[in-house]
C-alpha cells in the first residue's frame, strides 16, 4: 500500500552539468510521484577559480545554479560548494563529498521511510521512475537498498558506442557470474542507480566520502548491514560519454578504453569466479577446522598475517555470527582484488574468456539466435552491431 506521505529526496552532484541540468529538472517535472525534492551540491575545488583552463567550469556551474535558482514549480535545496569562496578547499573534494553533503541534509530533514534517490545530472529516467521506486520499495519493506538496473543508450559516435559498449559488457559479466556463484556482493554501482529509505542510511552512519567509487563502497557498507535488490520495472539510462571528471567510472573507461586499453576492466575467467564460490562455501566448516581456501593466500597478504580465522572464531561464537563476519571480511573489495590477482595468471584474452564463459553456460540453441561470429569476436573490430547484440543477451541475466 502506498504511503501518502511517503517522499523522496532527490541527491544530486554536479560539477559543468548546465548543458545537462534543463534535460534533467524535465525527467523530474514529469515524474508522475509527486512528491519530492531535490537536493543539488553545485561543486568544484576552490583553485579552479584561478585556473585559466578551470575557469570554464566556474562559469558553467554558476550557470547552474541560476538554472536552479529559476526553477519554482518544485523544491530544491542549493548547496553551493562552487561560488568563489564556497567551492572546496583541501582534501576535501570531488563526488563522494558531493553526494554525501546531499544525503546527510537529507537525512536531517527526511523521516526515516522517505527514499533517498542518487542521481546524476546526465542520467535519464521515465515519468514512472518515482513511482515504481516508491512500490517496490512498499512491496518489499525488508531490503537495505536497490542498486536500480541501468542501461546506455546509444549515440550517434562509434567510438563512444564502442568503449561504452565494453565497458557494460565488463559490468554485466562481472555482476552475473557474482550472481551466478550466489556472492552477496553482486550488485552493481552506479552513482546514478542507487536508492534507499533514509533509516538504512542512518543505519550505516551515511556514505564514507571518496573522490571517485563512493559508489561502490556505499553499496559495500549497506550489503554488510542487509540485502540488496537489483530489480526494479523501471531502469535508468546513465549517460555514455568520455569524462574525466572522477578517477575511476564509466567515462575514465571509455577514455582509456578507446585508447586501446582496457587492463584495468578485464573480462575474468569464469574459473576465478568458482574459486571465491568455493572460499565463501567454506566458511561454516572454517569455524571449527583450519582449512586451505583458494584464496587464503592472498587473502594472508592483504591483511599481513597467517591467522585469518582465529580472531574471528574469539570474536563470533556461533557458526551463523561467524559465517558472517568472514563475508564481511573478505568483502567485495577483497573479491575484486582477488580476481585481479588471478589475472596474472590469465592467459586468455578479453574475448576467449567471454566466449568461453557463455559456450559452457548458455544454451547451443540460444547462442545460435544472437547470430554472432564467436570465432571472430573481437572488442576492437566486431560490429557495433553486434557488440550490442552481446550487451543485451546479458542484459537478460543481470536481474
């Protein structure tokens, strides 16, 4: 049943979004959920002032902020971390700093089943978008949060179709074979995909700043507190576009993507994948046995000791306690650092694994259908075409 005075709280950071932001207040304007507000961290760092090739965003934000100012049919909220002498200064900065000044002035003002919703500037969403949030959350109280589902339209430039294409088939790979191997920390993160009621927020203490990937160690920091959903019936179209405007992401990706490097989002072996399922698998018999897991070994380097275990078994006396705190322990950061260590080992190129990944999962008959020259695939040189036709066969697994 939905709540009436249920509301969202719109958490937006922007920094030389005004050719986006009129595109944007209209996603909002035609929400069919009407009640909202929106809250804007208009930022910069307080030197760009200073910067002759910075002075543009400057002005752009400014811009901005008048957009903002003119906008009355709806409340926003302006903080102005941007205008000479309130932009940041320090260490202090960037996305996460954003996103977190939004979200704490929301969970000041917000009761505590209110949904925050994190946006970007150049994210599109449907006038339902409110609304099915606002339902699905109702239809199930018990989730923390809802790592919305996403997906890049395409634009009219092959190179930006390419990379973004690259980059989303990386992401949905990585996100269905954590699914597939049943990992809590399958979800994947989106800046501007993420939704939650405020209590969750205040349950985690709010977001941990960072420069770039808040992101991913919110959902991290809420995965460890409650379940995470990754299904809703309306999905968000983040933008594709080459942006250098955080240090890791989709637009860093593509930057360095279309330059012939994609290292740092490499398509895994599926077979790393099962040595984590089997790692997470022996946790309960961990609890009373000292036992090898595949990645106890590295597992040993990160936290710089031999006994993993132990202070875990003095710390949590039951097998479920404890079971717990090894996932939360070898968390998905830990995952991701495993899996690029593994990497080292890979002698498969980016295609081989994922070809190898779909002909041992998928049906003969169903790959047959995407009318696809496996033998041929190649990131670089397949049709856009098909690149695509890849992208949305996973797309249907990634739920």
């Amino acid at each position: 049943m939905k709540s009436l005075k249920q509301k969202i709280f719109i958490a937006l950071p922007a920094m030389n979004e005004a050719e986006n932001m009129p595109v944007f207040i209209s996603d909002i304007r035609a929400q069919t959920f009407k009640n909202f507000e929106l809250f804007v961290c208009v930022n910069q760092p307080e030197d760009f002032w200073n910067d002759e090739k910075k002075i543009n965003i400057c002005k752009n934000n400014n811009l901005t902020i008048n957009l903002l100012k003119e906008t009355l049919d709806f409340p926003i909220t302006i903080i102005d971390k941007s205008s000479r002498g309130n932009a940041w200064k320090g260490k202090k900065f960037g996305v996460g700093w954003a996103r977190k000044h939004c979200m704490d002035r929301i969970s000041e003002k917000a009761d505590d089943n209110d949904l925050i919703v994190s946006l970007d500037a150049d994210t599109r969403f449907s006038k339902n978008y409110f609304s099915s949030l606002i339902d699905n959350f109702n239809s199930n109280p018990e989730i923390i949060a809802l790592s919305v589902p996403y997906y890049h339209k395409l634009v009219d430039d092959e190179l930006a179709n390419r990379a973004i294409l690259h980059y989303e088939i990386y992401m949905r790979y990585y996100s269905i074979n954590l699914k597939r191997i049943n990992n809590p920390y399958n979800f994947t993160a989106l800046g501007s995909a993420i939704v939650l009621p405020v209590k969750s927020y205040r349950r985690i203490g709010g977001i941990t700043p960072h420069k770039s990937g808040e992101d991913f160690y919110f959902l991290q920091k809420l995965c460890k507190t409650g379940d995470i959903l990754s299904r809703n019936p309306e999905k968000v179209n983040p933008a594709a576009r080459f942006s250098d405007r955080v240090f890791f992401g989709t637009g860093p990706a593509m930057i360095k993507g279309s330059r012939g490097d994609w290292s740092s989002y490499p398509i895994y072996n599926y077979k790393f994948f099962d040595e984590v399922k089997l790692t997470f698998d022996l946790f309960p018999k961990l609890f009373t046995e000292e036992i090898a897991t595949p990645m106890t070994k590295f597992l040993q380097a990160q936290f710089k000791t031999l006994d993993l275990w132990q202070p875990l078994r003095k710390n949590f006396k039951t097998k479920n306690q404890f079971v717990k705190a090894c996932e939360n322990k070898v968390d998905g950061l830990r995952i991701l650092q495993f899996l690029k260590s593994k990497q080292k080992e890979n002698i498969l190129s980016d295609e081989e694994n994922l070809i190898s990944y779909v002909n041992n999962f998928y049906d003969k008959k169903e790959l047959e259908k995407l009318d696809i020259n496996f033998n041929e695939f190649s990131f670089s040189k397949t049709s856009i075409n098909d690149l695509d036709k890849m992208r949305n066969f996973l797309v249907q697994y990634d739920q």
